[in-house]
C-alpha cells in the first residue's frame, strides 16, 4: 500500500450467510467482522439516533486500529437541508464521541435535490467544524456541487468530496474537495446496491485505493448490500492491498 492507512469495509457489518467462511466463527456479527475488515460505515445512524452506551459498546468489540465512520442523520441532511442545524449536530455528536479512538470520518450525503448554496453550505460546515475536527466526507448528488465554487468551499473546510460508482453527476467518479482525505463509496452497478463487482472491476478498484493511499488516508466502502456481495467485494480488495503490501490479512 501507499505512505498513508487504508481503510476498507462495508455499509454495516452484517455477515450474509453465504459469505460467512471469509470470517471468524466466533462472536458477535461485529467482532468477527472485525477481525477481518479494518473499518465499517455505521449507516443506521442515518435513520435513527443511537445512544452513547452504544457506540461505547461498539467501540469496545473491536481491536485497536479499527475505525468507524459514521453517517450523519437524515434530519440533518435531507429534511432540515443543512439549515439550523445546531440541536441535531449535539445530539449526534454527543454519541458519536463514545467510540474515542475508533471514530473515523463522518459522512455527509446530500439527497438528490438539495442544490449547492453557498450561504447554507458554509453555515453548515462552519458549525460543524466548530463541533468536530476529525475527518469528513461528502457525498453530494446535484450537479450544481460539481464546480470550482463547491470544491472550494469543501477545501476550506478540510471536507473530502466522495468518489461514488455509480456516478450521479459527470465527474462524481473522482474525489474531490480536500485532498487530505479520499473516500470511495462503491454502491454497485449498474444495478445500484445489487451489484456484485467482478474480479476485473475489483482490481481496478484496488488499483485506484492503492493510488489513493499514497497522498492520504483512503477509505473504501462497499455498499452493494442488497444481495450481500459487498463483504466478499471487501474482503477481496482488502486481501489484495495486504498482499501486495506483503502484510496479513486482519483475522
């Protein structure tokens, strides 16, 4: 691998039955994923708030090295729209903290429809830089965020534009944003979240997250979740990167 950590997994750590020789027999779901995979995407969080006993929980199961990244709620980002976010980014944040060390980046996914301003954007990561000072990773959908504005707006915050497959917008492929961060979310396709990446395209894949890691951390996410082909698509990317790296894979 490159000069900086490499952070592969999946959308949630559930283990699909058919895939479940690639993990430890014993344990909780998320300590034998964590045994094999550095790092997950806690998406739950996205539709409903955990309590901070939970996330302690979760953080106490896994090893040292694993990291989370966690989705910010859909409160914040598609029905509030970014707008006054205050009261929902402290409660979040309250519970978020309990995973200490293991706290990777937030993600911040934008619907479809929420159109780039700039007043609303700054606002928005201007209170959250004020609360949080880790990393973060946006995943915006509209094609007004794909333009030099944007870009340097994420810039500033120290905010890494998502690289998503499938592409919303012409030049979604590609991070962008800050450049001390990339993360790649791989949702599958063509048919999104169905889709088993093949050995071909997960070479590519891996090809394209050894490149990354050799400017900055690179996470890699998998969640093509509906069939349970993303723990497998994870597993072989992950494997790859520490054979080439001449390291063992986590077990």
């Amino acid at each position: 691998m490159g000069e900086h950590p490499v952070y592969v997994g999946c959308a949630g750590w559930s283990i699909p039955s058919p895939h479940a020789s690639l993990f430890p027999a014993e344990g909780s779901h998320l300590e034998r994923y964590a045994r094999r995979l550095p790092a997950v995407e806690i998406n739950s969080s996205f539709y409903r708030p955990h309590k901070p006993e939970t996330y302690a929980r979760w953080a106490a199961s896994v090893p040292e090295g694993f990291r989370f990244a966690v989705k910010v709620p859909k409160q914040i980002t598609h029905e509030r729209r970014l707008a006054d976010p205050a009261d929902l980014l402290d409660r979040f944040l309250g519970g978020v903290r309990e995973l200490g060390d293991r706290l990777g980046p937030l993600l911040v996914q934008l619907p479809p429809s929420l159109a780039y301003r700039r007043d609303s954007a700054e606002g928005f990561f201007t209170l959250l830089r004020d609360r949080f000072d880790g990393g973060i990773a946006c995943e915006p959908r509209h094609p007004s965020w794909f333009n030099d504005g944007p870009e340097a707006l994420l810039e500033r915050f120290h905010v890494a534009r998502v690289a998503a497959d499938p592409v919303a917008v012409p030049g979604g492929e590609a991070p962008g944003g800050w450049g001390g961060l990339v993360y790649r979310r791989l949702h599958g396709s063509p048919e999104i979240y169905h889709t088993d990446y093949g050995p071909e395209r997960l070479g590519a894949v891996e090809a394209a997250v050894r490149g990354d890691s050799r400017t900055a951390p690179a996470w890699c996410v998998f969640d093509n979740t509906a069939l349970g082909a993303a723990p497998q698509n994870a597993c072989a990317v992950w494997s790859g990167l520490c054979l080439e790296s001449r390291n063992p894979p986590r077990l």
